[in-house]
C-alpha cells in the first residue's frame, strides 16, 4: 500500500490520534498515515486514549466507534464537553441513524468500514483545511463580564476604562480569547506565548485574574480546568 497524498493543510505534519481495537487495522492506518506525511499516535482503547489526550496535543482524532467497555461515540461525546479538536469516527455499522448520531455529537466527518486508506487520508486534510480557515475567523473583540478584550490591539477595557496589562498578559488573552468557551491546555498556552514551563503558566494566569476577576481565588471568567488548562467564558 503506497501513500502518495502528504498532508498540507498545516505547516508541519499534523498530529492524529488513532484509536481502534483491532491491531492490524490499526498499524496499517498508523503506516499509511505516516507515510503520508502525519505524525501518529495510536491507542488500543477509549481508556488509552484519555491518557494521551491528557498529555499531548493532536490536532484531530480518529476513533473507532465499536470498541469494547466505552466505545467511539461515548469517547468522542467526553471529548467535546472541553475541546473542538476535529473528530473522525470510524464503524463497520453503515447504518444512517449511527451516522446522524455521530454528527450530532459534534464529529466532522463519519467513515464506514471498509474503506480506502487513501479517502481517509483526503478527509482528513480537508478538515484540517476547514479547521485552519475556521481559527482565521476568530473574533476581534471578545466581551466577558464588564471587560472588553480588542486581539488586534492588544488592548483590555474595563467598563470603558483601559486595564494595563504586560505584553506576556496581552499574548495569553488572545490565545485564549480567540477560542472562547474552548479549553486550552497549559502545554499550548506554554509552547505558543514562550513562557517555556507550564507553572509559568500558572503564574500569568493568576496576575491576570488579579486583574479580572472579583476575587482570585474563585474566578469566574478565566476557568481552570482541571488536569488540562484553561478557558476563557466569554459572554
């Protein structure tokens, strides 16, 4: 099998999570993909699964939905409640209420088994496409509570009134505020604003709430989110 598409939707191999049960299926996927030019992590099950989702970043997922103990649609549903990261489901079942209820999950795209490694490959790049041109369109200004946060300027309101903030401050709001409602996991916020450690992380967090929040320690707009990172909730 001969793999001929690379994956140029982003500018560097884009990171997938494949999960399914049956091994050969799955290491055929993991070398075709690879092949084509992803970087490819793979897991066996839904509980594997949440343990690399826990510690990396993927920028979509591919998930078997007739796997034993939790199955595709019950790991894709958990994913949604704190991410948007793209979801492929996978099934042997063809039958449309299963692709309806895939959808209504929030999966991008549903693919039934038996299938050309080579259409998967062609979905997933057009997703990663439409994912890309999506995170273009981020809101300019985003309101929160009586704050007022301008990305392009870089500039913070307060009923009217300009809130200073450090230019590290500045950089963490936008990641944030250009995914609002979105977790955003501290190994993101870490990697893209240049802090470097993830307890640096925590550190601009907590000057910024200072700055924000009514009270620090039970803040209300930027969210913790146990074991993952944080979320702007935006109005």
């Amino acid at each position: 099998m001969n793999a001929a598409l690379a994956f140029d939707a982003l500018d560097r191999p884009p990171h997938l999570l494949l999960v399914d049960d049956d091994d050969r299926i799955r290491d055929l996927l993991k070398r075709y993909l690879a092949q084509a030019g992803a970087r490819v992590s793979a897991a066996a099950d839904a509980a594997q699964a949440r343990k690399l989702i826990e510690g990396m970043e993927f920028d979509l997922l591919i998930l078997d939905v007739t796997m034993p103990v939790e199955d595709g649609f019950s790991l894709a549903e958990s994913v949604r409640r704190t991410s948007q990261v793209p979801i492929v489901l996978l099934t042997a079942r063809g039958m449309p209420e299963d692709r309806i209820r895939g959808l209504s999950i929030g999966a991008d795209d549903y693919v039934a088994k038996p299938f050309e490694p080579r259409e998967l490959a062609l979905r997933i790049n057009a997703i990663l496409r439409r994912s890309v041109t999506n995170r273009g369109e981020a809101p300019e200004s985003v309101r929160f509570g009586p704050f007022a946060f301008n990305s392009t300027r870089g500039e913070l309101q307060c009923d009217g009134a300009t809130v200073r903030l450090t230019e590290a401050e500045v950089s963490l709001l936008r990641i944030l505020a250009a995914r609002p409602g979105e977790v955003v996991s501290r190994e993101e916020l870490a990697r893209r604003t240049g802090a470097g450690l993830e307890r640096s992380v925590d550190v601009q967090v907590t000057r910024l709430r200072r700055k924000v929040e009514a009270d620090a320690r039970a803040p209300v707009f930027l969210q913790t989110v146990r074991g993952i990172g944080y979320r702007l909730a935006a109005d």
